[in-house]
C-alpha cells in the first residue's frame, strides 16, 4: 500500500509543514505564495498515491515523475521565500529528504518496469 511508503510519509509530513509555514507569511502572500505552495505540496503525496494504485510500471513512475515536479516547484517558491527573509535555511531540509527517497522510487520503479519488458 501506498501508506506504507516512506516517501509517501514523508511528503505528507512536509504538507503538514507547508500549512504551518505559510500560515506564517505575511498577510499580503494569502493569494500569491499561500494557496500556490499548499497546491504544489497536496500534489506531491497525492501524485505519488496516485501512482500506487496504477497497474503498470510505467504508469505509476509517470505520476512519480509528477509528484517531483511538484516538489521542485514547491523547492523553488520556498526559496523565494527564504530570498524573501520569510524563512530560515532549515525550513528547507524536509524537501531534500523528500526528494531523496521519491528519486529513489523513481529509480526502483524504472528498474521493474526495464525486467518486465
């Protein structure tokens, strides 16, 4: 199961963070930064469940690759706000972690779908 991943469990607990984070930006980010890092955050396990339930190899690294995407846009607008001094360095860390162990799903993913062929 999908729940049992330890990158899915580790991206839902950098959604948990996200929410926390942005409920701390300044007032003027509710409609620009906000709703657009809890988007990208919510994609990441979602895509990544998403992927789970699919039947074919290659179909679930495509929603893989998806969920990275997420996670490097969701890297990229927390470092707007770390440029932005609305947050340290070490808000950061949970994402590499993140994108570590979904990278490596990826990897093991493509390498079942390379034997199943």
């Amino acid at each position: 199961m999908y729940k049992d991943l330890k990158v899915y469990q580790s991206a839902m607990d950098l959604c948990v963070i996200i929410y926390e984070l942005t409920r701390r930006l300044p007032y003027e980010e509710r409609y620009g930064l906000v709703p657009q890092m809890r988007r990208c955050a919510v994609s990441v396990p979602s895509n990544i469940a998403e992927g789970a339930g699919r039947r074919s190899f290659r179909e679930q690294v495509r929603f893989y690759y998806i969920a990275r995407g997420s996670l490097a846009e969701l890297e990229t607008q927390l470092e707007l706000c770390l440029r932005l001094g609305y947050i340290c360095e070490q808000s950061m860390i949970n994402t590499k972690q993140t994108y570590q162990l979904l990278n490596g799903l990826i990897r093991s993913t493509n390498l079942r779908t390379t034997n199943s062929e």
